[in-house]
C-alpha cells in the first residue's frame, strides 16, 4: 500500500466529504503534518499540500499523525485485498482478532500453513510494513478509539487494547501516532457509564434488512431484539458477557454497547462485531457488479449486508440443527440446545440469560433431550470432538471428513461464520425457488467474487 496517484477522484470525494469513499483513502496534509478521513469536518486544504494513501499505516509511515478531529482510527477498514490473496486477507484477520498480542509471527505464519519468511513478505509487498509492526498499530488506532469514546482509564485502555503494561502502551502510541494517550484523552469530554464505541460503515446500509433477519431467527436466551437494536451474548477466550447494536444513519455508523467479564478481550470482541455485521463490505463495488447482473429481474436492495454468527462452531451446530426441517423448527432445535447445555450469565436488567455451549460442554452430554435422528446428534458430537481434537478446527474445508456435514454445511458456515464473500450455496432450496421467478438464470460467474452477496439478494425476493 503507498500513495495514490490517481488523484482527481479522491480530490472530488474530500471536497464533497462523500461518506461513500469514507476508509477507502486517507488525506495527509503536508503543512500540518496530520492525516485525515475523507469526511473529515475541517476546512478543506489546498489540493497542492496534501498526499492521498490507500491505507491509515501507509500515511503514518509517510511520518504523519492522525487527526483529533475526524479520528482516522474510526473509519472503515478497507476491503480491497478481499478475494485476491487468501493467506494475506486471513493473516490480517487473526492480526485483528489478537494473534500476535498472544503469539509469534512464527505461531501465526503455522495457522495460516506458509512461513514466517512469506509471511512478512506478503505484509511488505502489500502494506509496506512488517506484520508486528501492523498489530501495534492497529492496537494504537483501537487504544485512541477507546481514549475518545469510552470512560475507561487510561490504564484500563491499555490493556484493553491488548498492552502488557501501560509504560510499553505509552511508547506505542508516542512512537506510532506522535501522540501521548494525555494528548488524546484531553480533547473529549468523556460521559462515565456504559462502554460504548462507534461503528462507522461506508453508506448505504440496508440495517432494517438486517435487523428483521437476526429477529427472525432470535434464539431465546442468546439473543433479544427490538425494533432498533440486537443483541445477544458472547465468549471469547475466557472472556464473557454481551452486547447491544444499533443504528445511527444520520452519522453512517453502528452504535455499539459492550460488556465485558475481562476487558483485555474487548479489542478481537469488537473486530468479531465489525465482521459479523459487515461493517466493512465495499458494498458500492458490490452494488454496482451484481445490479448490473440482475437489471430489471429483482427487487434490488442496496446497501445489503450479510448478518454473520459469532463463530463457526456455533454456526456449524445451527446449519446441522437446520437440516431438512423449516426455519421455525430449527429454531426450536436450537432454542433447545442453548436451554439445556448453557452456562448463565447475567446481563443488566433482564436477568439470567444463556451463553451458546462450548464444544467441551457438548461432548459431556448425551444430547437425549433432542427429539431427532440419533444420527444428527452424532454428527453434533463429532463436530465438537473435532473442534477439541484438531489443531485448526476454524479450517471449515477439512469438516468435509465429519461424517454428517456435507458442502451446503460447509458453505453456508462460510457465508455466515467465516464471513467469505463468494460462496454460491449451489443446490440450496431457496436459490432454486427465487431463480425460477427470474426472467433469465444470472450469469453466476460475473458475480464473483460476491456470490455470497448474491445468495442473499436472492433469498430477499423469497
């Protein structure tokens, strides 16, 4: 990643401050020495001072400091490496989810099954930096986050963001951002109570499609919904607790309420949250290929987004539970599951409520409560013996050795756990019902690499 050169689009998108090009580019001023959003709310400066990057580290490279204003830590994260290097796309993933604050590059090179040499070189040819490098960075965006938006002290956000100490989070962010977290801190004023954070999205966002979807599907005592909001209850490590999402369509963001047991967990809970909720989904890119492919032939909804589940275990236990029965069924099934193998948890104001079990749990128990064939419930157990057994049980192609689960599983935990943006659920009853209705059969080969996002513009019209 490195400057652009193309500079008359991104001079229109700054001076327009379009939210639709809002983390696909940063401005760096050369007199002020501080890099901006497209969007951000200060006077515009002349086009000869300033540099257009692709990405917030290639700027900070440059030697350029975020601003305070427009807060380049809260725009959304760019997806122009979706689709072209698998290994590269998902070593940034597990960046994102906290790999390299609890391993080496050489534990995260072994997950990704390449070496830690092609590893750096992948990071150098396409961000100019070092995966370390990229991690601490991306620790210091999420720490000034948190320094803006939360009531958190700065102790606490240092560890939240995934710091061993707060002398080593101190050096970061003077090193990485030429700002002390004093300097940051001082420029909000911060209201004590919830955590609460901001989501930013590129426009449009179909969030009501989104919302009536996961209501649809509610798992009681998981989840709870209104007509504004989601939420439910999450695991991550050994952190619990739950969260609450809403939109914010005015200021093109998602308003996000955490409440965690450990807090050092709270920076992979909320990149979980961002991926679950497509936060960062080029959706104008998207929109514009696949509206193309279905012209005059559906209700075409803008701005759709894929609602994820929180990981794959779950997602492979709710596909399994779904086979061959209607939706209300499987929720029913489902329902059940979480009823019965849980753990508790409290959440403010509503009580007790259930964690999704863990594959340890699941293989404790006979699964007699389930009135279904004994073969299903085999195939549950062997999924979490799997996930107890393997080393890379998060590896959804090699599920394909789970007696049970087939490729409609396989893919559709693709589509909703691993968040892959081109999967063709092929074979799958809705897709078949929904081409029927159309005039002529898509050409599925031009819609990649968004299929996924095809299935479910397809399923919408059902």
């Amino acid at each position: 990643m490195a400057i652009i050169q193309d500079r008359k689009k991104c001079e229109r998108a700054r001076k327009a401050r379009d939210a639709r090009f809002d983390g696909v580019f940063f401005i760096a001023v050369k007199t002020t020495n501080i890099y901006c959003r497209p969007i951000c709310p200060a006077g515009p400066p002349l086009e000869k001072n300033v540099e257009y990057h692709d990405s917030a580290i290639s700027a900070a490279s440059a030697g350029y400091r975020p601003c305070l204003r427009c807060r380049p830590d809260s725009a959304p994260l760019s997806s122009a490496w979706r689709g072209t290097q698998t290994s590269f796309h998902r070593g940034l993933e597990l960046i994102h989810q906290g790999a390299l604050q609890t391993g080496s590059i050489q534990d995260l090179a072994e997950r990704l099954g390449i070496s830690d040499r092609y590893l750096r070189e992948l990071f150098e040819k396409n961000l100019g930096t070092s995966p370390k490098k990229y991690a601490i960075y991306q620790q210091c965006l999420f720490a000034k986050q948190l320094l803006h938006e939360s009531a958190l002290s700065i102790t606490q956000v240092a560890y939240s963001a995934g710091f061993n100490s707060v002398r080593r989070f101190n050096e970061a962010m003077q090193q990485q951002l030429s700002l002390s977290p004093r300097q940051i801190r001082k420029s909000d004023k911060i209201v004590a109570g919830k955590l609460k954070l901001k989501l930013y999205y590129r426009p449009p966002y179909a969030w009501q499609h989104c919302l009536d979807f996961l209501q649809h599907r509610v798992i009681a005592g998981l989840e709870w919904s209104d007509t504004m909001s989601y939420s439910r209850t999450i695991r991550h490590a050994d952190a619990k607790g739950y969260f609450t999402l809403q939109n914010n369509a005015k200021h093109n963001h998602l308003e996000l309420m955490v409440h965690l047991d450990d807090y050092t967990s709270l920076n992979p809970v909320t990149q979980r949250i961002r991926a679950i909720f497509d936060v960062d989904a080029p959706v104008a890119e998207i929109d514009t290929q696949l509206a193309r492919q279905l012209a005059g032939q559906i209700d075409y909804l803008p701005g759709l987004r894929i609602p994820g589940i929180w990981d794959s275990f779950e997602a492979g236990v709710r596909a399994i539970l779904g086979q061959q029965v209607s939706v209300r069924q499987a929720i029913s099934l489902v329902t059940k599951f979480v009823e019965e193998l849980g753990d508790e948890i409290h959440v403010d104001g509503l009580g007790v409520k259930k964690l999704f079990p863990a594959p340890e749990t699941v293989v404790e128990y006979s699964l007699d409560f389930f009135r279904m064939p004994q073969s299903r419930k085999d195939t549950i157990r062997r999924l979490a013996e799997h996930y107890l057994s393997d080393e890379n049980p998060d590896d959804i192609d090699r599920w394909i050795d789970i007696k049970g689960i087939g490729p409609w599983t396989i893919n559709y935990v693709k589509i909703r756990a691993s968040k892959d943006p081109d999967v063709w659920l092929a074979g799958d009853a809705g897709i078949n019902n929904a081409i029927k209705k159309l005039s002529a059969e898509p050409n599925i080969e031009q819609t990649k690499p968004w299929r996924s996002y095809l299935t479910f513009q397809l399923w919408n019209q059902l």
